[in-house]
C-alpha cells in the first residue's frame, strides 16, 4: 500500500497538466475559472480536443477505444482537468450510454455510435425520469409499440439534463404493459431530429434553462436501435445508473469549490479582517474539507478495489450521498460568506454573459443562484433517500 | 399571562389573512413581481386605507396606537403570501426611525404623509465592506456651511428605486467601525449628487446600489442627533429583525402546507412518498421547527420594546438564530421533498425557499446572531 504517486504515475500527471494547459481554450479555461455558464459550443470544443487525444472516454477500456487508465490514472486525470478549470465531461455519451453500448448493444451498433461518443461530434442526452416516473423509475409509462421493423414511440421524459443541444436521446420505454414494472422496459436509442418531438424548456429556481421535458408522438424508431434485448431494458439502466452515481461524487470539483471558498473568505472583509480570520467561519470550511477528504479516500478505495478486477457495487451510493451533500455545503458556505451582497440577481450576467458589471466582486451575484440550483444534487442521478434506501436493503440486508 | 390575540387583533389578522388570499395567489404574484416598480400602489394604497402603515405608532405619532404585535400579525401573513409591497423599508425601518427620533417637524412632514400612503423609504446602512457591523460605515458626511455635504457609497438599499427619501447612516466622526460618530440623513431620492443603479433581487424585491457624490442637505436633514446615531439603528434594525422573523414564520406556514400536501398526493411504488417513514419524521421535524420559529417570534415580538436594550438585542438576536436554523431546514426539506419539482421556478416552494435563504442573510445571518447572542447571555 503506498499513497505516494509512482514514478510513471508522476510522469502521467505532467503530461495530462502540460495536455491541458496546451489544449484547453483559454475563454472556456476563464468561463469555468469565473464560474459562467458554458454554451455548447464551449463543451465541445473541449471535448474534441480530448477527443483527439483519446482521452474523452478516460473511463473506458482499451478494446473500445478507451485509453485503459489504471485507477490512479483516472483520478490524476480527473483531478488534473479540475485544478486546470477545464469543464465537466458531459457524461450522457462518455459515461452512460457509451458503456451500455459496448456492454450490450451489437457490433453493428458499436461500429455506429462509440466514434462519435469518443470524438464528441454527437452530443447525447438522456430519457429516463418521467412525470409520474422519478424516484420509482420502473413505473415509467412512455411506450413503445413495434410496428413492423419500427417502435412507434410516445409518452414523455422530464429532468432531461441539455436536450434542447443534443443530437440523440437514449431511453428507456414500456415495450410490454401486462409484465412486472421491471421486466416490460427496453432501452431505445432515438435521433433528436425524428418527427413527433418536442422539447420544451423548464425553468429552474435560480432562472436559468438546463432540463427540458421532451414529447413523444408516434415517433418512429428503427427496431435496430433496441440495445439489448427488448424487455430487457432494466438491466441496462441498472448498469448505467451504477456508472453515473460513481462520477456524481464530484470530488475534484468539490476540492476546486472548497479551495475557491477560501479564496473569497480571504478577500470578503468581517470588521476590517479577511473574513476567514473568524474562527467559527475557518471552523466550518475546516469541517467542509474534512468531509471532501474522507470523500476523496472512500472514493480511492472503490477505485484501488476496481484496478483489483472488482465492479462498483451498492456502496457507492455512498458516494453519492456524501458528495452532493458536499457540494450543496461548499455553495451553501459561499453564500454565507458573501453575505447581503448575495442578494442582487443580474440574470443577464448569470446567463447570457452580458457586459454589464457585476454588483460588488465577480463572484458574489453566482453565490445564490448555485446554492438554489445545487440543491439538484441531491435529488437527481436517484434521490438521496433512494440511495439510502439502496444501502440499507442491499449492503446492511435491512 | 396570556399570549392570545386581542379582538382587534384577530380582525387585523384576518383582514391581512383575506388581503393575502385576494391580492397574492401565486400566478398574481409572479405578475407584480415582473411589473415595473415590482409592486403594486393600489396595494399600498389599500395598506393605508386599512391602516396598516401607521398601526405600529403612537397616536400622538398619527399612528394608531398599536405595536409590535400588530407588525408580527401582518408580516407574518405577508410572509404566507410572499408580499413584495416594501412595507419593511417604509414602515417598519424608515417609519420606525423617524418615530423614534425624528424632530415634530420631521413626523409631521414625513411620518403623516407615510401613513396615509403617500411617502416610501429607503434605510441605505450597508456599504462593501460592512458584512453585518451597522457600525462599519464610511460613507462621510462633512459640514457644508449650515448643512452637511455625503460623499460615498451604499449597497443593497431595499425600495431605494421607489423611495422618496433615502435615509442614509454616514460618518461625521471617528475612526471606521467606531459606533460613536454616526449620524442619520433624510435625504431626498432625487437630490442631486446621487447615482442609483437598480436590480431586483433574488427573492424578486428591488433594491440598488447608490453612489453619493457631494450631495449637499441642509442641519434639517439630521435624523436624531449628530455623531449619536447608532443606538437608534441598533433599536430600529432589531425591530425589523423581529418583523423579518414574523414573515419568515409565514413562509415556512406556507412552505410546510405545500409540502405537507405533496407528501400526501404524490405517489410513488404505488402509495403516496408521504407513506415512507423517512419523509414522515422530515415532515415532523419541519413542523416542529416551525413551531420553535413562532415561539421565538412571539417571545421576541413581546420583548422588543423593553426598555433595557440589552433584553431587546438577546430578543432580537435569539430569534434570528432560530429562524436562520428553522427557515433553512424548512426550506431545504421542502425542496428535497418535492422531488425535482422543488427545484424549478414554475411551483412557490422555490420561491418561499429563496425567501427564507435572503431572511437568513439580512441584518445578520444566523452565525451572526449566535455571536451576538453569545456575547450578550455570557456577559450577564
């Protein structure tokens, strides 16, 4: 057992650093740095950088066209492109349906879709909760009717995280109403631009435009876009959600947020001291970056069991639970250290980047905003209750 | 001892109870926030006529004679209905000011025309660099001939785009952050010198930045006594505490409905979520904090008046404490609990819930209180 980086992994850690440094655009390095909201066109240029050098898909392995990173390798990465302010992965391709694909789908189909997912010339996105359909997934209704060499879709998908920029949807449809919840569900690949979409935006608490609700109205689906077998469906979502509650701890962004907050603690004032000087304000960041530690290790131990041949199993719902709990403190701190200066909403700054000046210091008008719209972290990806749910059924046998 | 509510009372409860249940459904709300002024004057009109603006002063005042009861009554139920109308700057701060040491001349001009609903006020305290210290000003104030001459800046003035007159806390004396030395202006909003940039707020109020550049008013715009003010703002913010604390009261009422009958509809594994043990003792633990929100409330809505400042500040400082802790679990839990729903703009939840979140940060967050308070109780 040994923490320190080898000398491989070092040498690994320069070249990622020195790859960002030299490819990450500079107005997307200052969007992520400033904490502006990103455009798609930002994402992708990153992503195809990435793309290029093989990295974009950093959690695959080498027979699909991933680089193969060891554990460590894939938390230098992460916490390297962290630290260089380079955005987040869009995880729908890379991290969801992308694995799912080269699990379950056909040779056909990964000849099709994983070159695109790798390079990011495709942007997915993806159709999962419904209306009546949230915490308790396998309700879901949206059905698929086979019609010949085509499903006739129709239902709807709500909490789709950027559909308004993607090209291709994957989700999960009712394809037999008379089984058990679970076993009438397959997993449907579907182009954006099909007739009988639609989506339509919803606003969130903090103003802004990220999730939609798509429409499906007889939308005609190739049956050659069935992943798996029909009616097979869950076992593909079980996958994939296995796979996006591993990312979601967000560790490298948590340290990045927990370093920023002690940036502005620095520069907010408190009777003439940098703000940070007060010991029951320093106490709580102390607390918060204790919290991000045992986070950080707990996540090195699922990562060390993985390089060991292990699969991510229920515990880390763990994961899950503590990192978005974590990431709402660290937005919840820097609101309280920014004070009354919270309170001015300057939505043209927030979302169309105008030129218009920021009232008081560049961070202060963000403050609000990502503690209402984080409050998502623990609701989303299955909410906290669920996971816990999750823990105490499949972990402690309760 | 009895804590219940006089007759009259329960008609000013109910009558602001029916005002709120008219005038405040959620869809006329997000109108009134989206208009112009991001109020409604036929609203402030009917405040007056009701007599809501002048029931918290004296009748010698050209008040009614009543107190802080009848505040909480009414915050509160603005509370329920997230009222945007700028009742806090106005009365409850610039009303209480003028009240509390403003000249015979000064109530008559100001006070008299605020009660029939014909003047509005702004409190500009808060600078860059104040955080939560009302005593970290310097904006500066310097004689110029028989009057004064305010040069500086001033952040976040709640109703400074619809004031009449700002009342600006300056420096006339001391050293920063000194508490001696500070001196209360009545400055007309439209005097020259002043530069106003206006934004709305996270909870959709309106409030600007001023900057002051050589703004010349006459000795008769002094508030109280020159270099003394600051026991007059300590008292007037705590007063304002107490009726944030009543509004928040009412929110978390509203918020904790909301949820409660989410709990009871939403159905998921086949029964409503408000069947699951973990929801259920959330749902209590909200109820609860909302319970401990009111006591405190109440306590310090009764307290606020004693004559020892020192009983007034714990009053008012203890409070806060108690509605920062509950308002931001009731807020959360109600977010959480509403699923993905309670994230988005188109349900009240997430507006209740910023609500609370900028009730927390104003006149001193509840880190801050816990300060205040500490030192207060440990030094008795």
């Amino acid at each position: 057992m040994d923490l320190a980086f080898t000398p491989e992994e070092q040498k690994f850690a320069d070249e990622v650093r020195a790859f960002v440094r030299a490819n990450l655009p500079a107005d997307v390095r200052d969007k992520v740095k400033n904490g502006k909201h990103l455009i798609r066109d930002d994402y992708m240029r990153w992503q195809q950088a990435l793309g290029k050098k093989g990295w974009l898909v950093y959690t695959w392995p080498k027979k699909h066209g991933g680089p193969g990173f060891t554990p460590a390798e894939r938390y230098i990465f992460e916490n390297i492109c962290a630290e260089e302010y380079a955005p987040g992965i869009i995880p729908f391709g890379t991290k969801m349906v992308g694995p799912v694909i080269y699990t379950f789908g056909t040779d056909e189909q990964k000849a099709k879709y994983l070159p695109s997912i790798r390079e990011s010339t495709v942007w997915w996105c993806q159709g999962y909760s419904e209306p009546g359909s949230g915490s308790d997934l396998a309700s879901l209704r949206t059905k698929a009717e086979k019609q010949g060499d085509h499903y006739i879709v129709n239902g709807s998908k709500t909490w789709n995280t950027m559909g308004h920029w993607a090209d291709w949807i994957f989700c999960l449809v009712r394809t037999d109403s008379k089984a058990k919840p679970q076993e009438g569900i397959s997993f449907l690949l579907i182009d954006m631009k099909t007739p009988g979409i639609t989506v339509k935006p919803i606003i969130m608490a903090d103003g802004g435009h990220e999730v939609n609700e798509v429409f499906f109205d007889n939308v005609k689906v190739p049956v050659a876009n069935l992943v798996g077998k029909e009616n097979e469906g869950w076992t593909c979502a079980k996958f994939l959600l296995a796979n996006e509650r591993l990312g979601i701890a967000a560790v490298p962004q948590s340290k990045r947020g927990v370093a920023a907050l002690k940036d502005i603690a620095r520069a907010e004032q408190e009777n003439g001291k940098p703000l940070i000087e007060n010991q029951s304000f320093a106490e709580k960041i102390a607390d918060l970056e204790i919290q991000v530690t045992a986070l950080e290790f707990t996540e090195l131990r699922v990562l060390s069991q993985m390089a060991h041949g292990g699969q991510p199993g229920p515990e880390v719902s763990g994961l899950k639970i503590r990192g978005s709990e974590i990431q709402q403190r660290i937005t919840e701190l820097t609101m309280e250290a920014v004070g009354e200066y919270s309170a001015p909403y300057l939505p043209g700054l927030l979302w169309q980047g105008t030129n218009e000046a920021p009232v008081g210091p560049d961070y202060a008008h963000l403050a609000a905003p990502r503690y209402f719209n984080t409050r998502k972290t623990t609701i989303y990806g299955g909410s906290n209750e669920i996971q816990k749910g999750i823990i105490s059924k499949m972990v402690l046998g309760l | 001892m009895d804590l219940s509510l006089s007759d009259e009372q329960k008609q000013l409860q109910e009558a602001a109870e029916r005002f709120v249940r008219d005038k405040y459904t959620f869809e006329n709300r997000r109108k009134i926030a989206a208009s112009e002024r991001g109020w409604l004057p036929e609203n402030w009109a009917q405040f007056a006529e009701l007599g809501w603006l002048g029931m918290a002063f004296s009748e010698e005042d050209g008040g009614y004679g009543g107190g802080p009861i009848e505040t909480m009554i009414v915050m509160e139920q603005f509370g329920k209905g997230l009222v945007l109308e700028p009742f806090l700057p106005t009365v409850v701060l610039g009303g209480g000011m003028i009240a509390s040491a403003g000249s015979k001349a000064q109530k008559e001009a100001l006070l008299a025309p605020m009660i029939e609903g014909k003047k509005q006020f702004a409190f500009a305290w808060l600078e860059r660099q104040s955080r939560y210290n009302l005593a970290d000003v310097s904006l500066k104030a310097t004689k110029e001939g028989a009057g004064w001459s305010l040069s500086g800046h001033k952040g976040v003035v709640y109703n400074a785009p619809s004031a009449d007159h700002i009342i600006v806390l300056a420096r006339t004396a001391g050293s920063a952050r000194e508490p001696k030395g500070l001196t209360l202006f009545i400055v007309d909003a439209k005097a020259k010198g002043i530069s106003r940039r206006d934004y709305p707020t996270q909870d959709a109020l309106r409030a600007s930045e001023l900057t002051f550049d050589k703004v010349s008013v006459g000795a008769d715009a002094v508030l109280g006594k020159v270099d003394d003010a600051f026991p007059v703002v300590e008292g007037a913010v705590d007063r304002a505490i107490v009726a944030l604390c009543a509004e928040a009261t009412g929110c978390m009422d509203a918020i904790n409905a909301a949820t409660l009958e989410y709990i009871k509809t939403r159905k998921q594994f086949g029964v409503p979520i408000g069947k699951f043990q973990v929801l259920q003792h959330r749902m209590v633990d909200c109820f609860t904090n909302a319970q401990e929100a009111r006591s405190m409330t109440l306590m310090a809505s009764l307290k606020i008046d004693d004559k020892d400042p020192t009983v007034r500040a714990k009053a008012a400082s203890g409070a806060k404490v108690q509605i920062g802790k509950s308002g931001k679990f009731c807020g959360q839990s109600a977010v959480q609990m509403h699923g993905g729903m309670g994230v988005t703009d188109e349900l009240s939840v997430s507006h209740y819930f910023k609500r609370l979140t900028m009730i927390d940060l104003m006149f001193g967050n509840q880190q801050h209180h816990l300060t205040r308070y500490s030192n207060l109780a440990m030094a008795a």
